[in-house]
C-alpha cells in the first residue's frame, strides 16, 4: 500500500445556539449562557517522501473548552508536540455576595451595618451584587521524541496548567459563620526528560521529573460582616494552598528470564516533596504579641520500589507474584505555634505533625488449568503500614488469602466461585 505524500486537510465553521444553559449545564463544555456560539474546528496532514510530517487537530475553538494538537518531525528520527487543552469548570452564576474583591482582600461596603445576625444587617439587601462561581483551567504542553538508534529513544516534555477563576470557601468569627467567593489563581509548571532502552529480552526507562506549583495569592483577607464578639475583631484572614516543588527520579523496566516463560518487571523512584511559603500571623492585630516562626521549611522523601514476577513453570499452570515498598520520610522539623481564637482567647500552642510511613505490600497468586472447562485458583496477600510517632496509629497489618473456581461450561458462559479470608490488626488508637 503506497504510503500518503502531499496534503489534506478540512476545517468546519459554523454555530450553536443554547436555550436555557446555565452554569451547571456549561459546566467542561463553556455553552453556560442561552446565546449563540461559534463552532469551529479544523485537522489536516502533510507529509513529504523523505518521511517529513506534520498534523494537526483543532477543536470547539469558539468555546471556553477548546483544544488542539499540533505536531511534526520525520519518521523514525524525531517528533514534536504541542497541545493545548481548556477546561471550564463552572459551578453556580446565580450567586450573589455584599463583598467586594480588592485584589485578594474581600471587603465590604463603606455603608456596611454590622449585626450578630442578618436581619439586623440592614444594608444586607442594597450590598448585594451578583458573583459567578466556577474557573478555568488552561493546559499547553510541549513533547519531544529524539529515536537516537533502534533501541534509544530520548524525551522530554514541559506542561503548563493555569486554574483562574472563584471557588467557594468558608470562613468564621468564633461561633459567626461565613462563606465567601474566593479568588483563585493558580500556576502549575512541570517537566520531564529521560531515556528509555529496549531489547529483544529486556527494557529500561530512566526519567526525571519536576513540578513546581505557584499560588499567586498569599492569604485571602475579608472584613467582619457581623458585630465583632471582641473588641478590634473586624478583619479575618485565611491561608491559601502554599507554593510547593517535587523533584523525582525514577527507573522502570522489565526482563525476559530464559526459564520456564518468566518475565520480571521493576520500578524504582525516589523522590522529595519540599514546601517553605511564610506562615500567616497568628494575629491580624497590630498590637498582637503572640510571635510565630517564619515558615514550615517542610520536608518529605518519597521512595517506592517494586518487583513483579510472572512464570508459566508448566503448560497449564501460571504463577504471579509483586513486591512493593512504599516509604514517606518526613524530615520536616516540629514546630510549636501558640495561637488565639478570634484574635481574643488564647487557645494553647499547636505542634505541627509529621507524616512518615512505610508500607509493604506482597500478594501472589496460582492458577492451573485442571479441564478444559475448569481452573482452580489460589492467592492471597499482606499489607504491613508502619506510621512516624504522633499519629493515629503506629502500625496496621491486612493479611488476605482465596481460593477460586472458574468454571466454563460453554464458550460463551463462565462461572466463578470464590471463597476468602481476612485478618486485620492494629495497634491501639491514640
């Protein structure tokens, strides 16, 4: 079959008309208002004969939702990629709210009357203005292949997600409840690279990655709507998602051995978690005493290794295997914070936890074919957590076994039947 040279290509414009939509109903699509849309999309191919190429894919591009494919390079040498992907997320645009954002901080009007409940808020009813609930997120990525032999393939990848919009949130002044229409804006950049082999026996990938998230908001700041319970108790502040980084290695692959049809996958990772934005004061009072450390210098290690074995010792019996470990070193130093409620009563020191782990996991199983219309299972498995001191438990173990039958009395109809034990086991519950 001759092999495509030259171009093609189409592309589609029309339009939409939505009656009825609202934000739930344009929720991922972006038809959230009953108007008339443009719908236009387009995809082609070009391809040379010394095996240069280039496609593209284009969708829904008059809608929030719109997403396409851009990519090129030359048969068997090299390949590139670019993507971008909309995603809208809307919740609710029939809310309204008395607060007004002024750059991150949400105040109220300069009319504003405050009360211990809103009926006595008698500016409630003239403040109101309408607020849209919901965001977009907005995904470009770029991807190249370099295939440097038959055997080495080198890649990479960069990925850019933008989250932009207003989320619900929820606030309070001691026993004063609230909720607010928060501002979101946030910013994750990401990368990966690497090498990966195959042969006819085995194969290895070798990849780094990295992820670095950025919240461009430091704290969400709101005025009190409400009579302040303590004297001074007009402003509140909340703490928003910390900026944060994860480095990563990692190595995956898998090894024919020359016995009995057996194949032994692997995996290893290690990697950390590191977060160091400042901490909010315990006080929004300009006359708070109360110090606070300056931020958490928060550390975790993450490791994870893996073996996988499958054999086919006879003709008719199959058997599989996995060892895994999962750890999470938290390096991260305790800190003692002492804190207020409503920037009034004291309210003791808090110690921040640690959240290290180690968990073990092994399962197994055996099948052997006894007929040709039945097969008669066995396997089990074991799970065994060990927790870092201060949590909820200090170790937990599951052990799982079963017994199976799989029966087939036709080639359409099967049967199965299975029979298993459990046994959990805990230490005490602090």
């Amino acid at each position: 079959m001759p092999l495509f040279e030259g171009y093609q290509g189409e592309a589609d414009v029309g339009a939409l008309a939505a009656s009825g939509a609202n934000a739930n109903y344009g929720r991922y699509t972006g038809v959230d208002r009953s108007t008339a849309y443009v719908d236009a999309g387009a995809d082609g191919q070009w391809h040379s004969d010394d095996g240069s190429y280039a496609n593209y894919e284009l969708e829904r591009l008059g809608l929030a939702s719109r997403e396409g494919i851009v990519e090129g390079g030359r048969d068997g040498r090299y390949d590139l990629r670019l993507s971008y992907d909309g995603q809208p997320s809307d919740l609710y645009d029939t809310g309204s709210t008395p607060f007004r954002n002024n750059g991150g901080r949400l105040g109220l009007p300069s009319d504003w009357v405050a009360a211990g409940a809103t009926p006595g808020m008698s500016a409630l009813n003239s403040s109101l203005e309408p607020v849209n609930i919901g965001y977009q997120r907005r995904t470009v990525a770029l991807l190249g292949q370099f295939f440097a032999s038959p055997s080495w393939t080198i890649f990479s990848e960069f990925r850019r997600q933008e989250k932009i919009g207003t989320d619900l949130t929820s606030a309070s002044f001691l026993t004063e409840a609230l909720q607010l229409a928060q501002p979101i804006d946030y910013i994750t950049n990401s990368f990966s690279a690497g090498a990966a082999w195959s042969g006819s026996k085995a194969s290895l990938r070798l990849t780094y990655t990295g992820s670095w998230f950025e919240d461009n908001n430091d704290s969400l700041s709101f005025s009190n709507p409400y009579s302040p319970l303590a004297a001074g108790s007009t402003e509140g502040r909340l703490g928003v998602p910390p900026s944060n980084t994860l480095q990563q290695f990692a190595a995956t692959g898998n090894v024919q051995l020359p016995w009995f049809a057996t194949t032994l996958t692997y995996t290893a990772s290690l990697g950390s978690l590191r977060q160091n934005a400042p901490f909010l004061p315990v006080s929004v009072l300009p006359d708070a005493t109360i110090p606070a450390p300056g931020s958490l210098d928060g550390d975790v290690r993450l490791s994870h290794y893996a073996l996988g074995l499958a054999s086919r010792p006879l003709p008719k019996l199959s058997l599989r295997g996995n060892a895994t470990y999962d750890g999470r070193n938290d390096q991260t130093t305790p800190l003692a914070i002492a804190y207020v409620v409503t920037d009034t009563f004291p309210g003791g020191t808090a110690v921040t936890p640690r959240y290290g782990e180690d968990r073990v996991r092994l399962d197994g199983s055996a099948d052997y074919a006894l007929l040709r219309w039945l097969r008669v299972g066995i396997g089990g498995q074991f799970l065994d957590v060990h927790y870092s001191p201060d949590q909820v438990f200090t170790h937990t173990q599951d052990v799982e076994s079963w017994v199976r039958l799989a029966i087939t009395p036709i080639e359409d109809l099967s049967f199965t039947l299975k029979y298993g034990d459990g046994l959990r086991k805990s230490s005490s519950l602090d």
